[in-house]
C-alpha cells in the first residue's frame, strides 16, 4: 500500500498479461486484453474500489505498440495519483 498525499491509499498497480515487458512473448499473449488494474481506497469517503484501465491499449496488435501504451498509461496514472 502507498499513501498519497490526499489521505487515500493506493495498492500495487499491475499489469495483465504477465511478461508484458520482455523483448518478446507468444503472439496469443500479444493479442489478448492487456490492462492495468489496482486498488484505490479513498479514507475520507470510506470507500474502496478496484481500478481497471485499458484506455485503448487493445487496439494496437504489435508487441512493441502495446508496451509503449501501457508504459504511457503507468506514466499518466502515476502522475493523476
């Protein structure tokens, strides 16, 4: 878990399919849904939800595609936290 500034704690964020990140991995795994997911508990609303995120990461059908999203959706949604 990790604190955020705004009293609401993040868990670990993930990425599926697993491998994502190697120089290369089978073509079925390149093809399947990718999409990043963690927990978010919000302290101030006593609220807790899972957070999933493809934002159009689909859409590309090249490993190297794929994993350049992905690495911008982290990016982004490290910052937005």
């Amino acid at each position: 878990m990790e604190q955020l500034s705004n009293n609401s704690l993040v868990g670990k964020i993930s990425i599926h399919t697993k491998n994502w990140d190697l120089k290369k991995i089978s073509k079925e795994d390149i093809l399947s849904e990718w999409y990043i997911k963690y927990r978010f508990y919000d302290d101030n609303a006593h609220k807790e939800k899972q957070v999933v995120i493809k934002s159009g990461v689909n859409e590309f059908k090249t490993l190297a595609d794929k994993q350049s999203a992905i690495r911008d959706l982290l990016r982004i949604e490290r910052n937005e936290l």
